[in-house]
C-alpha cells in the first residue's frame, strides 16, 4: 500500500513522510485526498509551500498540480488530527475551541449570600416607617384623634422637655432597666455554667426553667404582687425573670454545641477545671450568650413597659398610663416612640459588641 509520491521535473522537492491513501478513512468520511501520513509528527516538520519562481516556471504543468494536492494535504494534516490518532470520544480541536470561547464569553454568574453591608442599613426601615406616617398624617389617611402626627409628637417633646417630666421618668425607667438587665443576664449565665457543665445541674435546672419559659410573665404579676408588693422589688423581679431566660436557653446552647474533641485537647494537655472554662468554654459559648443578650434586652423593655403601668408613680409607662386617663394621645405616642428608640439603641449596642467580640468568624452576616 505503502509508494512514494513521484515529482515531475521541475518541481520542488519536499522532504517529508511519505503519504499514502487509506481506504479504511476514506470510508468513514476523511475528505478525498487525505491520507494518512506514515510516522509521528515530530519527525514531519512544518511543510515548505512551492515558491514563486517554481510555480512561475512551469504554470499548469502536471507535477506542479500534483506539488499543490501535496501541499493542500499536508496542511489538512497539520490542522486537523487523523481519526486514527484521535482518542475515541474525545472532542475535534474545532469544537474544543468553540467550546472554549463559549465558557470565556459565559456571563458572569451572581454570587450566592446576601451580599455587601448597605451602609446605614439598619436605619432605613425606621425612616421608611416614619415616611409612612408623616404621608398617612399629611394626607388625612390617619385620624389625630387615632394616633398624632410626627409633627404634633415633636411639639408634645418640647412641651415635655420644658417641664421636666420627660427626663425625671425617662431616668427611673434607665435605673430600672439596667438593674434587671444586669441582674437577670448574671443569674441567667450562671444557672447555663452549672447546667450546661454538670448533669445533675442539668437535671434539677433545666426543667424548671423550662416550665417557666412556657408560663408568661403576665401570668405571674398576681403572684409577685402578693408576695413583694407594689413597690421596685416586683418591678425588678419581673424584669429579671424576663431577662434570664433567653440567657439561660442560647448559653446552655452553646455550651453544649462545643466539640467533644476540645474537651480531650484539653485533657490531653492536662488543662485545670479553671482554665478549661476559662479558654474552652467560655470562648466557645460567647456566639450563643451573645445572641441570648440581644433576647434579653428586648424582653427587659417589654418588661418594664408591663410593670410601669401598674400602681407605679414613675417612669414613662406611669406617664403613658396618665396620658390614657386624660386621653392626651400625643403623650402616650411619645412613650412608645421612647420605647422603640431605646430598644433599637440597646440592640444595637449588643450588636456592635457582637460583631467585634466574633469577628474571627466567616458568616453571612459579614
């Protein structure tokens, strides 16, 4: 099968591998005069094309045509691979190529979270709800008489500010709030310590505990009334047990969500009960005691709002209570405006400590 290709006189002589037709090829579809060329393609070289003066000696003539069939077979060869060298499947090198293009020009895909902090983004649903009602007072959708517009809760302020009476109870509502703030996060985080780290503390706390984060504070007022009056014990003890539950339930999940493994590191180390609390468990719990604060320090104000309002003589919910005898709506407007300034404040002061106190971690959140 194997004979070399003859050159007529006159035409130039290309050094190569010889070039023989393969049927086998020409049956499953290779373009007419392909063949296949015998030995690798390391050895063939880059094939030398006729020069001017030869194609001009001899225009027509039948070795030149045949020079050019070998020139026009060679460059098939050169850009397109032989079937037989070809691994089967694989895809051709034009249909590589355009799949490449394809994947350089894909657009790009957006990237999956919530993306970047918006900043000032926290302030954006207040202002758009304080938006929506200056356009529902301006417009008359919302009745005076029904709830006051911005403009009138500004002047009624003022008015408050002149007399003294805004920041003589906004202070006892403070003093309030932080003492059973601090109170109800203290006993919250010590009742999760004993039982989160022992199982006969989990054993006699938590089911308690658990029976009274299904029994509303509200339910209790009567009981607390009878039992310490109507005086700051009771305010402060409402509060208190308010606060210490949410404490108490993210605390003691933390503590147990931390890895066992950490507890044979330290073991293995030979770590005292001390500074195993104090560099594995403490650390360790921070996500969740951070998060029972941020729980805490809503149920406080909701708290204080329910107790203020009950035989008291102080504080923003006796003025508020005042307010509804004489049917002084601005007023009572005022407080829950205070009310909802203050939480949003608290909050994101706990929030700010939360994103410095974790900033080690990767989330969502940023």
């Amino acid at each position: 099968m194997t004979a070399n290709v003859t050159r007529a006189v006159g035409a130039p002589t290309v050094s190569g591998p010889v070039v023989t037709e393969d049927p086998v090829h020409q049956d499953a579809g290779a373009s007419p005069g392909v063949g296949v060329v015998q030995g690798t393609a390391t050895a063939l070289g880059p094939p030398v094309p006729p020069s001017t003066a030869d194609r001009s000696a001899s225009p027509g003539t039948a070795g030149e045509r045949e020079n050019r069939s070998l020139w026009t077979t060679l460059r098939l060869w050169t850009t397109r691979a032989a079937p037989r060298d070809r691994v089967p499947g694989a895809p051709s090198p034009s249909r590589l190529a355009a799949r490449t293009d394809r994947k350089a020009f894909k657009p790009r895909r957006p990237r999956l979270g919530p993306g970047r902090r918006i900043p000032g983004g926290a302030l954006l649903g207040p202002f758009l709800l304080l938006a929506a009602w200056a356009a529902g007072s301006a417009t008359g959708v919302l009745d005076p008489r029904v709830l006051s517009a911005p403009w009138t809760v500004v002047t009624t302020v003022g008015d408050l500010i002149a007399n003294g009476r805004l920041q003589d109870n906004l202070a006892t509502s403070a003093e309030r709030f932080a003492y059973g703030l601090v109170l109800g996060v203290a006993i919250g985080t010590v009742l999760a310590l004993v039982s989160g780290l022992s199982r006969w503390g989990e054993a006699v706390l938590d089911g308690p505990i658990q029976i009274k984060r299904a029994v509303p504070s509200l339910a209790l007022l009567p009981l607390l009334i009878l039992w310490l009056g109507i005086g700051e014990g009771m305010k402060i003890t409402t509060i208190v047990l308010g606060v210490l539950i949410p404490v108490y339930i993210h605390t003691h999940n933390g503590l147990r969500g931390i890895d066992s493994r950490y507890a044979e590191l330290a073991e293995t180390v030979d770590l005292g009960h001390a500074a195993f609390i104090r560099r594995v468990i403490l650390p360790g719990a921070l996500p969740g005691f951070l998060l029972g604060l941020r729980f805490a320090v809503t149920s406080a104000w909701l708290s204080l709002v329910v107790v203020e309002q009950i035989n008291s003589t102080s504080g923003i919910g006796y003025m508020m209570e005042l307010a509804r005898t004489y049917g002084q709506t601005d007023v009572i407007v005022v407080g829950l405006v205070l009310y909802g300034v203050l939480g949003l404040l608290s909050d994101g002061a706990v929030r700010l400590v939360q994103r410095r106190a974790l900033s080690w971690r990767r989330t969502l959140a940023g």
